[in-house]
C-alpha cells in the first residue's frame, strides 16, 4: 500500500473534490456530530471535538486517502479508508466510510464522492473494501450496492445505542 497523492477533481455544479487537510477537522466533525446525536448509523455516543477529528484525521493521511466534497465553499460531505485491522496481513484491505451533510443526501452527490475515493484505493493497489452498515439503514445499504459492494456478513444485535441493540452488516468490494 502507497502514500495517497493529492488528486483534485475539476469542478462542476456537483461540486469539486478534494483531499481532507487538518484544517477541515471542525467543519467535519460538524457534519459527523449530527449522526452520533440522533441515529445509530455511527456507534459513537459523544460528539467529536475537531482536536480529536483532526487527530484522527492524522492518524491516517497520508498512508490512505480522505476526500471533501465542496461547492462553493460549502463542505457537503466526506469519505475516507482506514486499514481493515491492525495485523499485518491485513495490510491490502481497509474500511470505507462516508458521510453527507443531511441536506445533500439522495442528491447522487454520496455516489460521486464514494466512487473517487474508491478509484484512488484502486490506484493504490488495494485488494478489498469493507462497508460496515448499523442495520437497517437503507440509504447506505444502496449506496453501497450502487458502488458494486454487495452483503457478504451480518451481525446481530452487536450494538447499543438509545435503548435498543443495533444489528450490523458488512458489504465488501473486491478491486
């Protein structure tokens, strides 16, 4: 697995796309946030200081890429990797992740972004990705299947948020 290269998307009325920087940690824990507070899509419980995103955000880049969707200015989502898990042989599969502001959602926008940072795991030589989808949550589960993942595991009850147990799938998509 190669360092991530900056890759800029032209711009267009979608909106252009590029690499997550540190000094976007606020704006995306500010889209992040939203999600811990009032769905069980992240299994987070307590909302995420930009010191902590950023931190997180280090943690990764620039061994796997993280992407901003943006117009105009306006941050409209993300989408990220991280490695699978830690052990070694691990080394040539990663966990994909995204998230849109709410209002941008089902817009197609969620494609676009999903879909670049997937070409960039291509073009790094990554073998596999995993979506892992608190269940039922059937906007990721199509999003996911529209970008050719499709359901290889699922969980129940592997979760707790808001007093009641939260099943978990996992898609994959082989490159």
């Amino acid at each position: 697995m190669g360092k991530t290269s900056p890759v800029y998307r032209e711009s267009d009325r979608t909106g252009r796309i590029r690499p997550v920087t540190l000094d976007d940690a606020r704006v995306i824990a500010g889209i992040y946030n939203p999600y811990i507070a009032d769905t069980v899509i992240t299994f987070e419980e307590q909302p995420v200081k930009a010191t902590e995103m950023a931190r997180r955000i280090a943690a990764v880049i620039p061994r796997l890429p993280w992407l901003l969707l943006e117009q105009d200015g306006r941050v409209m989502g993300y989408a990220y990797a991280s490695p699978w898990r830690e052990r070694t042989a691990y080394r040539h599969s990663v966990e994909t992740t995204i998230y849109l502001e709410s209002r941008f959602a089902g817009q197609g926008m969620g494609k676009r972004l999903y879909d670049a940072l997937l070409q960039d795991l291509r073009k790094m030589g990554l073998h596999t990705a995993f979506g892992v989808i608190s269940l039922p949550n059937p906007a990721s589960v199509a999003l996911h299947e529209k970008c050719g993942f499709t359901k290889v595991g699922h969980l129940a009850e592997a979760g707790w948020k808001f007093g009641r147990w939260v099943d978990v799938g996992y898609w994959q998509l082989m490159f």
